[in-house]
C-alpha cells in the first residue's frame, strides 16, 4: 500500500476520533465539571447562611455575590418559582438547615457560562486533536524511515537481480534497522556476480577446448582424405579401390561432422541444425551402400524414385547409426525394404537377431539409454536418440519394434 493512502486513511481515522470524543465530552462532561464548580458553591453558601441573620437583605447579599437565587419553601410563591427555574433549566440544590429541608439554591445557566465553557471544551478538544495528530504522523514517519523505505529499497534490489542486474548495489544506511539483511543481500549479489563470472569462464574455456579440437581433428582428416585421392588413382586392384572410396566417404562425413562441431562452439552450441531440402530418393541406397563393412545388408527392393525432403548429412548419420546397433547387437544379416505411400516413402531396415526387451522398448531411443544388453559394448547411449531427432527435423517420423528381430522404420515426406 502507498504511504500517502496511509495517511490520508489516518487523517480521516483521526477526524472521526475527534469527532466522537467531542460528542462524548458534550454530552457527559458538562454536568461532570459543572458538578464540582456548584458543590463548591454550595458549600460556602450553607456555611454563610449559618453565620449571617435570615434577612431579606442578607439574603440579596448571598443571592449577588453567589450569582443564585435562594428560595425558602415558607416563601408563599416556593413552589410557582422552584417550577419556573426547572422549566428554564437551572441547576437546582437542596437546602438543609438544623430542621431538615430548608429550601433550595438556583444557578440559572447564564449564555455567557455556556459560551465559558463551550470555549474551554473547544480549546482543549483542539489542543487534543494536534497532539494526537502530530503523535500519530510522527510515528508513521518513524514507521516510514524505518521500516517501509528499507524494504522498498529492498524490493528494487530483489527486481533488479531478478533481471540479471548484480551491478545494482544495495546501498547501506547508518542505523538502519534492516542493516544485517541489507549487508547479507549485498555480500549474495556479490556471490552470484562471481559465480556467473566463473561459470561464462568455464563455458568460455570449454568452448576453447572445443573448438581447439575440433581444428585438431580436422588437421588428421585432411590427411587421410588427400592420402586417399592419391591411392585412388594409383590403385589398380577394383576391390581396393572400393575399400578406398569408403574409407574417403568417411573422412568426408567425419569433416563435415567436426566443422558442425566447430561452428556450434562458436554459436554458443545452437547446431546441430536440420536443414531439409529436396533431394532424390535415389542418394538413400548409396547411403546403405557405403556401409558393407559393417556387414551383409541386403537391399530386398529398388527404392522408387522421387523427390523427398531430406537433410543428406543427417541422413547419413541415421542409417549410419541404425546399421551399427544392428550390427553390434544382433550379427546377421540386415533387410532393407523400401515402399512408396501416398505421402512419401517408408524405409523398413531389418535384423534377425534377439530384438529389445519388450519392457525396455519405450526407452531405446531416450537420451543416454543402454538396454541390459549394451554390456561390453561401446556406445554412448545417443545414437537412436538422435536418429529419431533428425528424422522428425525432416518432418518424417521413426518408429521401432520387434518383429523375430529388430525392425526400424524410416518414412520421409514427398516434395
């Protein structure tokens, strides 16, 4: 809440105290103070009435100087003038002599007794109204200073952080009663600065080592893949030459694999990035054909010919990465399938071996999931993870099962 609707709210909360009180000392306190003033009064008139004689003039003498009317119930008018004064709204005493009741005093309420009194209440109702106010906005400035403005500048602080801001220093007041908390705030903001500091550092320097290596490994691809143009128009043997056609696919795919790596590092690791575009079907079986060396895959069809949307590097990486689990897991030969849909073309690739656990077969393809087994293996645990990854990239879709052995399929999308 703002401090100005505070003290407004007070200021009305105080008008209405003040209010209520002046109503209250209206109506009790007149007869409470005029109560003491009249007994006061009474008392010095018995005591003169028993000293002097009862005559008419020592009467008028009291009745003067008193300001009172003193009536004897002998008086043959008693009566008609005690009436007469109660109508009019006097203060009216009895009167007790040796006998008993001897008669009765009368103060007629005069206007300027009233206005005497009226004044006074006033003046004391509005010494009372400034010292409750003053009190009162004394102590909701105490209030301010102390407590409302320390966690005001508190909460700009907990914003600013918030925002990312830990150059925002809280700054620190003599006395203030918040000074522990304010302190502590101050020494976390320098923390959190120092931990973020450490941790762009360390993102920094495995960039740098990322990167480094990255260069590091090309400089040894670029050996292999010069070595291997050379051997290829030197090598007469055909068998030899395939062998090195392979070997030079590779280097191929692993610079290419690398230069993403590379340029990921320096992008603040936002790669691997899908980029399909249209492409031949006809480049799927050269895929399947680069990987003989992993063992007997048997194309059991001619793929149809059309146009797909496809990414050929990532391509590459997921036939790659589905013939090597076949491969180390099952040992026999693999099927390919191909079949032509309404949509695009369906890719079935095949193994004979033992297939997934049934009760594992939802995490194949999980980030870093090795199935029971994966034992004795090597094998980070990504490969199917990523297969499935760049397919759905493609706008395709993959899927997985058994069926007397392990059976993946491919499908991508028709231009």
């Amino acid at each position: 809440m703002k401090m100005r609707y505070i003290v407004v709210g007070y200021t009305l909360v105080v008008a209405l105290l003040i209010s209520i009180m002046y109503l209250g000392l209206t109506k009790e306190n007149d007869f409470q103070v005029d109560m003491v003033y009249y007994n006061r009064q009474l008392k010095q008139i018995e005591s003169e009435l028993v000293q002097l004689t009862t005559t008419k003039e020592d009467i008028e003498s009291i009745e003067e100087k008193y300001n009172c009317s003193i009536l004897f119930i002998t008086d043959g008018d008693y009566q008609q003038r005690l009436n007469t004064f109660i109508s009019d709204g006097a203060v009216v005493f009895d009167y007790f002599s040796e006998d008993g009741l001897a008669g009765k005093i009368v103060w007629e309420m005069s206007k300027n007794r009233y206005e005497q009194i009226n004044q006074e209440r006033s003046d004391a109702t509005l010494i009372l109204v400034g010292i409750v106010a003053l009190s009162g906005y004394i102590l909701l400035a105490v209030i301010y200073f102390k407590f409302i403005r320390p966690f005001r500048v508190l909460n700009k602080f907990s914003t600013e952080i918030a925002k990312g801001n830990l150059d925002f220093r809280l700054p620190m007041e003599k006395r203030n009663m918040f000074g522990a908390f304010t302190e502590s705030f101050d020494i976390m903001r320098e923390e959190l600065k120092a931990a973020r500091e450490r941790e762009y550092q360390a993102n920094i320097s495995k960039k740098e080592l990322v990167a480094e290596l990255s260069h590091d490994i090309k400089t040894p691809v670029s050996t292999i893949k010069a070595t291997c143009e050379v051997m290829q128009v030197t090598e007469q043997n055909e068998n030899t030459k395939e062998k090195i056609n392979v070997i030079l696919n590779k280097a191929d795919m692993i610079d290419q694999l690398v230069g993403n790596m590379f340029h990921a590092t320096m992008e603040e690791l936002q790669a691997l990035k899908v980029e399909a575009i249209e492409e031949s079907s006809l480049t799927i079986p050269e895929m399947f054909g680069d990987l003989k060396y992993y063992g007997n895959i048997i194309m059991d069809n001619e793929i149809p010919q059309c146009l797909i949307y496809m990414d050929k590097l990532r391509m590459k990486q997921v036939v790659d990465n589905i013939i090597n689990n076949s491969y180390k897991y099952a040992g026999t030969d693999i099927h390919v399938l191909f079949k032509q849909e309404n949509e695009g073309i369906r890719i079935t690739i095949r193994d004979n071996g033992k297939g997934v656990p049934d009760e594992e077969m939802a995490l194949v393809a999980e980030k870093f999931y090795r199935g029971s087994n994966a034992k004795g293996k090597s094998g980070s645990g990504i490969g199917l993870y990523l297969s499935k990854s760049f397919i759905n990239q493609m706008g395709g879709e993959m899927t997985y099962y058994n069926d007397n052995g392990f059976v993946v399929e491919l499908f991508l999308r028709k231009v």
